[in-house]
C-alpha cells in the first residue's frame, strides 16, 4: 500500500511477552489466527462467543490512517449485530442508501439499496476501515478467550500430520507455535499462501485510480454520487462519498499512463480536487493511487489451513465487495469450525465453506470485474460500446440500468449441499440459501426485530398453529404468534408464512430448510445435512 | 439448439438494408462505429434473449 500523506496513528497497541516464547517445546492451539484485519478479528471474537479460544497474531502494532473501506454493508452490519458492535458501528457510521450517477452535470441512473422498512440494520453505513478494526479490537480484548499478540510475524508454515507449526518472529528473536487449524488472514499479500507456495490467479487492472479522503464541511447529501466525464474531470470517471467526522472520500480516474508517484505530489492533488471541489475549503487527509486486481486462491482450505478474506480472494473496490464478502467468510467458516472442534460435526463439513464461499468470491469477482470494464474500458471498441450505453441512458430505461458504476455487496446466496430443497411453494423475500430477511415484531418486552431474537445455534421459526410441537433435542425454538407477535404481518409476508410452517436457520442465519407443516423427521433430516452428516 | 431467426424477417429486405446505409452515409468512422454501438444495444434490448443474443454473437464472429 501506498504511504500516507499524513502518517497518523489512530490506535497504537503494545507487543507482550507471550509464555508461549519460553516454552521448551511449541504449544498447541485449537485455533491460531495469521492476521488482526477485519476478517481475523472477526472470525476470533465468533469463535470465542462459541467458547472456542484462538490465538490472533499480527504483524503490526497500531491501526494508521488509511483510504481503504468505507462502505459497510447491511450484511456485515448484521453480523457485527451479533457480535455486539451493531449500535456502536451504526452510531458512528453514515448511513446510506441511495445512489446516483452523473454522466456530464446531468443525472443518468439512481439506485436505492433498501426501497422497504422494517429491517433493524441500514443498507450501508460509510465508516473508515480504522474506526471498523478499532472497535473490534476493543471487542476482542474484552473476551479472555483472545489472545491478540501484536509485532508478531508469522514468516514460515509448516503442515503436519495432524497440526500446523507457525514460524513467528518478534522484537524478541522466534518462537514456534503449534496449531490444530491455521487461518489465514493475512491479506491479499498472504504470506501464508506465498509459504504454502500458491497461485492467486486474476487479472490486474491497467487504469490507476486516485483516491483522497478530504476534510471538508460540506453540504451535498449523504449519496453516493458517481459521475461519467464530470465537468471537472473530463474524460475521466470520479467518486464522492460521505465519511464520519467531515471527511469525504473521493476517486478520481486518473488513465492507465498516470504515474502514481507524481500523482500523489499536493501540487498534481490540489487543483485536481479544487476542480471539483471548487471555492470550498478542505484539507487533504490522505491520497494514495490505487491500480486494482481481481484474483482468488482456487480452493480455500489446505488441510488444515484455512484462506479468509482478502488472502483467499481479491476485488476491486468497486461495489464495496472486499472487507464485506471476508465478514461473510469468517461467519460462514466459524461455525463449522466450533462444530468439528467440539466433535458435533465431521471434518468433511468445512468442504462446504470452500464451496459456500468459492460461489461468494466468484460471483464478487464477476461484479467487480463487470464494474471495473465498465469504467474503464480496457479496448477502444469497448469504450465506444460504453459510451453508447451512457449516451442512451438519458433516453431509453434499458441503458439506464446497464449503466455500472459498482454493484453493491449483498448477501451470497448459497447453492449448497447444506440445504434441504423446498417440497412446497414458498413466496416472500426469504430465500433457501439466503440469511433471513428481518421483521418488525413483538415480545413480552416490547418490540423487537426478528435478527435481534437470534442466537449462535441452529434455530426454529415456527408459526403457531395449536399446541407447540417436540422439536428435537438441543434445536431451539421461537413460535411466532406465541413467543414473537407478528403485529404488522410483515414476517409473514416476508417467510410467505402460513399456520404450521416452519423454518430451520444455520447458525449464520442462512435459511437452510422450510416446509408448510411441522414434521419432525424432516427437520431431524435437514439439520443432520446442514451439519454434514448425511449420507 | 437454435433460437436465432435466421431466415428472412422482414417484407422488404432491401428497404431495411437501405435505411441501415443511410443511417451511415455522410458520417465520418468514428460517428458510425459510435452509432453502431447504440444500434447494437437497442436492438439486443429489444430482442431481451441472451441466448439469441449470443447466438447472434457467434454467428457474426464467425461469419467475419
Ligand atoms: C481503496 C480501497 C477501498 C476499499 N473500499 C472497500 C469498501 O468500501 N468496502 C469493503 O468491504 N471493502 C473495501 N476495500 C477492501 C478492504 O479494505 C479489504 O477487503 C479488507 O481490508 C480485507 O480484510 P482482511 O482482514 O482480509 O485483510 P487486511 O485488512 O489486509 O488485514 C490483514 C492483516 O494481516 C496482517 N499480516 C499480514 N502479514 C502478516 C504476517 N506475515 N504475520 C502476521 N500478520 C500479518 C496485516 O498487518 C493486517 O493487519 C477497499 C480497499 C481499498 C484498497
């Protein structure tokens, strides 16, 4: 990465002895964790809230300043939710959800990313990555179950039978470290996959980009407006976006000649942003100039080494796709993990987060790539198809939609093994293999939306019809109509429910079974697949 | 599995290969390879098949 203009330190923390580094022989861990980005904590503190305690090492000491994430999706905001940073992220974030595109000074296309009410979470918040890892290593630190050592390197890997022994070094000479299971997240520059001698196959996009976050008050809206051959950028496409504490994130298309060191200079900066900016005053937080890629790892788990986040798989920024899909990973690995970890589910289980997630980082990869042509187009003949597009928008309604300035990150879909395929029509918004959509509802105590009433276990929506049913040993139940109030009847328009439905969840709240009528050999079947133990 | 219609469409051919010369008589390259982009766009909208669409791909690139 690019150095910043300003070097600040937003959080610094402290390198500790661990016991580990006197120890005569490498301690063994069940889990240890290469990397304290997003992915890595997160994937610690879901671990601990299943009581399963992991080691995260780091190569670094502080958080610094930096223009990397700002959007957060709905999605992640929920996952955060559970892990206990939902009002904290929201409190601090910018909530949004409409988007508009300029081609010139006039409007071609605009999106809302959350046209309905009644979901607890926003579509998106825009916070800087640094308030994001700050409040999750504030989290972690509070769980005895983390043990986060900073200035620790991990620089060699070992695979054994059996166990994982890490390399690590620190301002105090090397240590070994034995671990059950090694994940890696590392980043897209993994140092883990480079030990394990890997291909991280994409593509690398020609065309730089400059990207400078602005101190600024400012009065546009809290929209993310992206132009096509702006006024003040000819030619060129250019971003502006809101961040908390007055700072707006801006992306200036520089050209694929453009050369990164000069580009980055104040005196190339300023007048490109004062263009745009015009008489306002602002002060530069940080700029760097970015040349992106799309690559993944073509399978994620190595044995007992696990690829996370940015080291499994890379996008381009376009679509707020990076840190939002390795939120997901973490979710989706951190489950089955605890499972196999406490002897409920076979090995074999984790196969499906190599699947669930391979499906996830390809259909990004398309999105991103998609986008990324479509903004800069690598041939002439494709900047001339573009153009068309963009030259039609303002007439016809199919171009408008064909206009790509980022597909923003949703939730995966999950075509999986895991599932059990419906046997009735369901309608609604809730979709096999997709996390519940949220409801309004009810307790005794008020109201409540349906994400908050959730737990970390495999769960039961069933919708009340005369007494309540034997579920099976361990699988907890919530009756709506009994336990939860469907007063607005917007859960039942979402589920399609219907008295006697019911509706089996994954502990990462993805709908893995459904049927019309509670039948307990068919939820004993489906949580038996959704663990991997069918035949 | 062919979707493509390749057998004539139209009543009269000749007028409509006419109205596509004139579109581009008198524009310089750059104005027709520019108007041919939207063209395409239009008319593969309009046909909202992707598979008729690729289909049509293929038989362009391979006729060329
Ligand atoms: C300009 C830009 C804009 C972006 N915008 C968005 C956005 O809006 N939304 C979004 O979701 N994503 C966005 N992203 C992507 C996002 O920043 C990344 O996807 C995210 O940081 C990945 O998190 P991670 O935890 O996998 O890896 P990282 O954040 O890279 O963390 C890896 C960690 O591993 C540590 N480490 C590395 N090597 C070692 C080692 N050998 N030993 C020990 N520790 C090590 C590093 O110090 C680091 O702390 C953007 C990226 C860029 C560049």
């Amino acid at each position: 990465m690019n150095r910043p203009a300003a070097n600040k330190t937003v959080y610094q923390f402290g390198y500790r002895r661990s016991a580990d580094q006197d120890a005569a022989k490498p301690a063994r861990r069940p889990v240890v964790i290469v990397g304290a980005g997003p992915v890595g904590l997160t994937a610690a503190i879901d671990l601990a809230k299943r009581g399963i305690p992991a080691v995260i090492l780091d190569d670094a000491d502080r958080i610094g300043e930096g223009s990397r994430a700002i959007c957060f999706s709905k999605r992640s905001l929920e996952i955060m939710d559970r892990l206990g940073l939902g009002d904290r992220l929201v409190e601090k974030g910018v909530v949004w959800q409409l988007g508009k595109v300029f081609l010139g000074e006039h409007q071609v296309y605009s999106f809302d990313l959350l046209p309905e009410t009644g979901h607890r979470m926003p579509a998106f918040i825009n916070l800087q990555q640094y308030y994001l890892e700050g409040y999750l290593v504030e989290r972690a630190v509070e769980l005895p179950l983390i043990d986060l050592r900073w200035r620790n390197r991990v620089t060699a890997v070992g695979k054994h039978d059996g166990f994982v022994r890490l390399t690590i070094e620190t301002p105090e000479g090397q240590y070994e470290l034995d671990t059950d299971w090694c994940l890696a997240c590392d980043g897209a520059r993994s140092k883990v996959r480079d030990c394990l001698g890997l291909k991280f196959e994409g593509h690398t996009f020609e065309e730089r980009f400059l990207i400078a976050d602005v101190k600024m008050s400012a009065e546009y809206p809290t929209e993310r407006w992206f132009w096509f051959d702006p006024p003040f950028h000819s030619g060129q496409s250019a971003l502006l976006h809101r961040q908390p504490d007055n700072v707006w994130r801006i992306d200036l298309q520089l050209g694929p000649d453009a050369d990164p060191e000069e580009e980055k200079k104040p005196e190339r900066v300023l007048p490109r942003l004062e263009r745009m900016l015009g008489e306002r005053k602002f002060e530069l937080e940080w700029v760097s100039v970015y040349r992106f890629n799309c690559a993944r790892l073509k399978k994620f788990l190595h044995g007992r080494v696990i690829f996370v986040g940015d080291s499994a798989h890379q996008v381009s920024p376009f679509g707020a796709r990076g840190a939002n899909s390795g939120i997901q990973d973490a979710e989706n690995l951190v489950w089955k993990l605890a499972l196999v970890l406490n002897g409920e589910a076979p090995e074999s289980l984790l196969e499906s987060y190599d699947l669930e997630r391979g499906q996830a980082a390809d259909e990004n990869i398309g999105h991103s790539t998609r986008s990324t042509d479509f903004i800069a187009p690598r041939t002439k003949q494709e900047r001339v198809l573009r153009n068309a597009v963009l030259q039609l928008a303002p007439h016809a309604a199919f171009a408008r939609r064909m206009v790509n300035s980022g597909r923003l990150s949703v939730a995966s879909e999950y075509d999986s093994p895991l599932t059990t395929p419906d046997r009735e029509d369901f309608g609604g918004s809730a979709r096999l293999g997709l996390p519940v959509p949220d409801a309004p509802l009810e307790d005794s105590g008020g109201k409540r939306f349906l994400l908050q009433t959730l737990t970390e276990d495999f769960q039961l929506l069933y919708v009340k019809d005369g007494a309540r049913p034997n579920v099976p040993e361990g699988l907890r139940m919530t009756a709506i109509g009994e336990d939860l109030i469907d007063r607005e009847g917007i859960f039942t328009q979402r589920f399609d429910a219907t008295p006697g439905a019911a509706y089996l969840l994954r502990p990462d709240h993805h709908l893995c079974a459904r049927m019309r009528s509670y039948n307990g050999n068919r939820i004993r079947d489906a949580l038996a697949r959704a663990k991997g133990l069918a035949k | 599995m062919t979707v493509l219609k390749t057998e004539n469409g139209f009543a009269n051919p000749d007028a409509a290969y006419e109205a596509l010369v004139e579109a581009h008589r008198r524009a310089s390259e750059a104005e027709s390879a520019a108007l041919n982009a939207r063209l395409v766009l239009i008319l593969s909208n309009h046909i909202g098949d992707l598979a008729v669409l690729k289909e049509a791909i293929s038989l362009a690139r391979k006729a060329g």
